[in-house]
C-alpha cells in the first residue's frame, strides 16, 4: 500500500508532524521526509478507514474520542481504538500482511494503564 504526503506549514497544529485526511497525509515541512514508522502509522489509519467508509471512520473516531475524554482526560486521543491498534504495530512494518479486518475492535475496551 502507499500513500500520498502533501509537505505543508499548515496542516497539521504545529506540535504534531502529519494527520490523515481521507487517505491522504498531512506532514509539515520540519518533518521532511516523515519518519518510515509515522508513514506506516498512517496507513494503518487509511486501512481503518477503507474498511469503515471514510465518513464512518471519522464520526466514529470523534464519538470514541469524547466517550473516552470523560474516562482519560488528556489521554483520551492515546486510548481511541484507531490509534492504539495504530502506535502498537507502526514498527511492525509487515502488518498488513497478517492483520484482519476490525482489528481495531479489540483495543475498544481496555485503555493505555497510567503507570
């Protein structure tokens, strides 16, 4: 799979390097070229979002995402299913190789521990 990344000083906020925006990616200029592990990142969230429908990916991500503010606080962007499954295998860069479809619905229930 690849995928498309548009170097910018716009999008995203600074103090993020690159979001997914319908399959394509985001990165600021400063990140040029964008770490291999964050561009596989990416691709997984494309992956979630080929399978959920583009538009479905995104209001489920914002509901998951203020369900778990209320559990989280700060964290709550760390817990959402899309990018737990996302930080655990972007070093795994055979992933896709191996994942099933939904894996995301397994990191529905238990969040990061705080330790």
């Amino acid at each position: 799979m690849s995928i498309k990344i548009i170097y910018n000083t716009l999008i995203p906020f600074r103090g993020f390097s690159a979001i997914n925006l319908f399959g394509i990616v985001f990165a600021r200029k400063e990140f040029k070229p964008l770490n291999p592990f964050a561009v596989h990142h990416e691709m997984i969230h494309t992956g979630q979002m080929k399978e959920l429908g583009y538009v479905f990916f995104y209001l489920w991500y914002v509901v998951e995402w203020l369900i778990k503010l209320c559990f989280y606080g700060k964290q709550a962007y760390y817990n959402i299913s899309f990018e737990r499954e996302a930080y655990i295998y972007q070093d795994c860069l055979g992933y896709f190789t191996v994942r099933k479809r939904y894996s995301f619905l397994k990191y529905l229930r238990d969040g990061f521990k705080n330790d």
